[in-house]
C-alpha cells in the first residue's frame, strides 16, 4: 500500500546502512529510505517499492520468512522534486547478531537460529532464485518463537529484466562486476557469509570457527562450504598481492587468526573496519588492503 506522508513518529531514532528507523507506538518500527541520500526521484521511489514487492513474492515463495511489513508510502523530505519511501514493520526481537554478540540466548538457541540463516541460503542458491539474501546477522530477527524473519530488504537485491540489483546507489562501474558477483555468485557469497558470522562470533570462544564450517556442511553443497574457507596457498598469495576485492579474504583471515588464539580481537576489529565496502559498493583503496595486509602479517610474524 503506498500512501502519503503522515506518520506517527517519535523523537527517539535509529540511523541504518541505508535507513533511518524510528519506533511507532510499541510494537512497530517505520523505517525511512533517502535520509542518508537526499532522497528518490518519485518515480525511482515508487520503482524501488515494487522491486521490494517482488523480492518479497520470490522469499515468500522460498518459505524464507520477511518481517511483516504493515504498509509502504511515499513522502517528501525536504528536497525539491526528491521524496523517501517508507516502511512500517512489526517490531521483532533484539537481532541475530545482537544475541550473539551479547550473549542475550543461549548456545542452542543461537544454533537454532544460525541453521535457519544457513538453510535460507540453501534455499536461494539451489534454486537459482533471482534473489539475493543479505549475510549481516544484524538484517535478522527472531520471533517469540524463535522463527527467523530477514527485516533488511535495502537494496532489494535481484535478477530483474533490466539487469541486477545489487547495490543502492549503484556500484561505479569499475566495481560493479566484483560486487554483482559477491551477492549472486554462491561460490563468493560463501566467503562474504563466513566473513559476517565470523565478525559477529568473535567476542564468543564457545562458538568455534569449525562449528560454523560444520553448520554450513549440514545445509550446503560441499563446494559451497569449501569456497567459504580459505586456503593457506591463497593466503600467502592474497596477503603478498593484494587486491580491493580481496576485503572478504582479508577479513576471514583476520577472524580465523583471532578464533584460533594466534592474534588479539583487534587485529580483526581493524581490519573489518578498514577494508569496508561502502554505500554503493565502493571498496576500499589500494592503499587500504595494502595495509591491512602488512598489518596481518606483522602481527602474525608472517613471512
């Protein structure tokens, strides 16, 4: 449903990657899309309602459930001739990666919820879907009952007939192909979701790496949990010559070095937050992995 803007929000807010999230009332959240970016032309905001609409026909098709969304709207922001769209959902409990990081749930009912996250990917992947889920843990939520719902449709990633939707604003063409792939290639996306729940697990040493590895095998093909780790000739190669686009390479390596003990948890922290992707898919500088890369390696004495 798109409507205009009249919206019953409060002073207390949240700012997103993308959005700005504000309670309504007690049990819903709105979220605003164009905040952070001066906002839509009208018409590219009512086509980014519609391709939200499709993504949520194809997940629900896939039995991979969405945060029930109450209603979509339209309002201008303040700009002349740009607007934001809206979403109003149902608020769920604290996020996946909340729990984790918290430590808010026990060990089995993290598990619980980490093999749902793992079978919608086994959804998506085996079926070819034209969609593509978000890896951040923070993007799901549980129920009262435990029940995982992806609350992040921004962007609605997918395979439309003018092209892929992988990024919003869209990636600079010299990245494009890179990030397309990094969200609708299983083979890469493997190591983007290892990445994430590596990230997410490293202040928790009774979830091991190998536990993750023994998650992925229960609900994913074999090449697909083995494209996820990272091998030691690739890692003497990537941290010898390394490129922008090896950041989730980077990243593993980092949290693979923390989860086995051999490295403190901010050798991970610095290098999650240097070799960063940003808003539109822009990756980081030469400069950047450069470092990251001798900062890995001098402090695991690697030669």
């Amino acid at each position: 449903m798109l409507e205009q803007d009249n919206h019953p929000f409060n002073s207390s807010e949240f700012v997103g990657f993308h959005s700005v999230i504000k309670p309504v009332g007690d049990s819903m959240l709105s979220k605003s899309f164009g905040e952070k970016a001066n906002g839509f032309l009208p018409d590219h905001a009512y086509q980014m309602t519609q391709q939200m609409k499709n993504y949520m026909r194809i997940a629900n098709g896939l039995n991979i459930p969405i945060s029930p969304i109450v209603g979509m709207y339209i309002g201008h922001n303040g700009h002349e001739g740009r607007v934001n769209f809206y979403q109003v959902v149902e608020r769920l409990d604290h996020s996946l990666g909340h729990q984790i990081r918290e430590k808010t749930q026990p060990k089995d009912v993290i598990f619980h919820q980490l093999n749902q996250y793992m079978e919608y990917y086994n959804r998506v992947w085996s079926d070819d879907s034209p969609i593509s889920l978000d890896p951040v843990p923070d993007n799901y939520c549980p129920d009262e009952n435990g029940k995982l719902y992806l609350v992040d449709l921004m962007p609605p990633r997918q395979k439309t007939p003018d092209g892929l939707i992988s990024e919003w604003p869209e990636p600079p063409a010299e990245f494009r192909e890179f990030i397309e792939k990094r969200y609708f290639v299983p083979q890469i996306q493997a190591r983007v979701v290892r990445a994430q729940l590596l990230r997410a697990t490293l202040g928790r040493e009774d979830i091991s790496s190998q536990e993750i590895t023994d998650m992925m095998a229960k609900h994913w093909r074999s090449d697909w949990v083995q494209a996820s780790l990272v091998s030691g000739s690739e890692m003497d190669h990537v941290l010898s010559s390394p490129k922008p686009t090896d950041v989730d390479t980077l990243r593993v390596i980092s949290a693979e070095a923390v989860k086995s003990k051999v490295a403190p948890k901010l050798l991970a922290d610095n290098i999650y937050k240097s070799c960063h992707i940003g808003i539109g898919g822009i990756l980081p500088t030469q400069e950047v992995v450069d470092i990251a890369s001798q900062l890995i390696k001098h402090t695991l004495s690697y030669d």
